[in-house]
C-alpha cells in the first residue's frame, strides 16, 4: 500500500510540473535531493561509528548484561504466558536492552530472533500471539536514554547544542512506552489471543 502511495505522489509531482511547464524544477529538486541525502550520510558517518563504539565499549564492560538483570522483573510481568527459561526471554531483554541504550541496530537481529523463539510458544502460528505482539509494542515504542542517530542528525546540521533533545527524547519515549504496555495489556484482558493477533 505504501509503495502506491508513493507512486501517486511521484507521478502527481510529475504531471503537475508538467501541466505548468516547470518540469525543469523537478528535476533539480531530484538531483538536489539526492546530493543532500549523500551529504547527510556522510556526515553521519563519523558520528554513527563514534557513538556506536562507545556503546559496544559499554556491552564490552557488562552494562548489557547489568541492564538486563534489572529487566528482567519487568520482562517476567509483561510476558507471563512465555515460561522463565525460555530463549526468548533473554533475547527480549537484550532486545529491550539495547533499544534503552539508543543501538537500534543491535537490537533489530535481537528482536527478530526474540520473534522466532516466541513463534515456536505460538499455537496459532499463522497469527502473531499475545507475546508478540507485546514484543512488537515495545520495540516500536521504547524508552531511550541516549537517541544515537538523533543526535548525529543534529550534529550533522550543525547544531549548536545536539544532545539537548535528551531529556524531551526520554520523556517522549517513555510516555509512548507506558502507552504501549497499557494498550497491550488492555487488549489481553479484553481479548481473546486470536483477537489479540489479528488486531
């Protein structure tokens, strides 16, 4: 659906150029966006490599792991159908884990492999379960201490204060996370898991 949408709106841009005989600003408009997307990559380079070695040098020190244990009562209350010493809990914590520290790359493969683990608790397994759709909430939504590529972005731009977005990205990361966990667990105690999954 998404794809169709972007297709109206290049060949609307294009026929209303077109339709005013300005088709020439298109043109610039797409080779200027494309030198702005390459300097922008460029630009966040050097941060991104930065900003993510001093969180593998945090992993390497055990702040993962530290992080991790304090989780894990919160994991135990969010996923109570997923048993104690399944696989799955410990990737949901490194998961979360990460999501916390800004290392959104990180988390991704965590969070995929969290989903396969989840998937073979999964009774239905042609519709997502309760745990994973939690698991799906959390990750979209999660509280994060440092926002790593917000900051490069701005530093990028030239801010002149990049991580002052720390305390209002924190606020907003956690009320959408405390959305997400009210949502979810509205939907369990009003739903049965098969609603759960298609909703």
């Amino acid at each position: 659906m998404v794809n169709y949408i972007w297709l109206f709106f290049m060949v609307a841009g294009f026929g209303v150029a077109a339709f005013n005989g300005k088709i020439e600003l298109v043109t610039e408009a797409v080779f200027d966006g494309a030198k702005s997307g390459v300097t922008v990559c460029f630009g966040l380079i050097s941060i991104m490599v930065f900003w993510l070695g001093m969180m593998r040098i945090a992993e390497d020190a055990g702040l993962l792991e530290k992080l991790a244990i304090l989780l894990r009562p919160i994991v135990r209350f969010l996923f109570p159908s997923v048993p104690k010493d399944h696989p799955a809990i410990g990737y949901i914590m490194s998961n979360m884990s990460a999501n916390v520290l800004g290392l959104g790359n990180a988390a991704t493969p965590l969070g995929i492999k969290a989903m396969q683990e989840l998937q073979k608790l999964n009774k239905h397994k042609d519709i997502a379960s309760p745990a994973m759709c939690t698991l799906l909430a959390l990750n979209t939504a999660s509280i994060t201490l440092i926002p790593t590529t917000l900051i490069a972005i701005r530093m990028s731009f030239n801010s002149a204060s990049p991580a002052e977005i720390v305390g209002t990205t924190l606020l907003a990361t956690f009320v959408s996370t405390l959305a997400a966990i009210l949502v979810d667990k509205w939907y369990r105690k009003h739903s049965t898991p098969i609603d759960i999954g298609k909703g």
